[in-house]
C-alpha cells in the first residue's frame, strides 16, 4: 500500500477543522462536501506528499490546494490555498 492509499484509509477529521477549512479556503461546504473535496483532493494523480516535521503535507495543484495531515494520527490539521494562485 502506498503512502497515498494509508492517507486516504486512515484520515479523519475534528469538529473545528470543518470550520477552519471553510474560513481558511473562503467557502461554506458541508461536513460531507469537505470530505469529498479533500478525499478527491488525494487521490488526484498530480498530487505530491511530503513529510515535514511530523505532518504530511498534500499539495494539490489542479485544486490550487495544501491539505496538513498529521502523520502519527492523519487527522486533517487545515488546508491552505497554494500561494501564487490566483483564484479569480
């Protein structure tokens, strides 16, 4: 299994990082619709995953998003909008 497919198996989220994703990315999703955002989000074949430190960091640039993932508990930390993207 890769480190992808352990992601997507093992991810999980808090209450709060539901907002936070929705005041971080500037939308107002569901607890479902973020789900599915970030799940298709990883699974995208363009997207890279990086270990820092003790998160994984999901770079999507087809989504023109960063997903943080804890790596010992691959709870969703936030997401980020990439910098140098323009979203208009």
């Amino acid at each position: 299994m890769d480190l992808k497919e352990v992601v997507l198996k093992n991810i999980c989220y808090t209450d709060l990082v539901y907002q936070r994703i929705n005041k971080k990315l500037g939308i107002s999703l569901s607890k479902t619709d973020i789900e599915s955002l970030i799940y298709r989000t990883i699974l995208d074949n363009y997207v890279t995953i990086s270990k820092i430190g003790k998160n994984f960091y999901i770079k999507n640039p087809n989504n023109h998003i960063q997903v943080t993932v804890n790596s010992n508990t691959y709870r969703v930390i936030t997401v980020d909008k990439i910098k140098g993207i323009n979203y208009d």
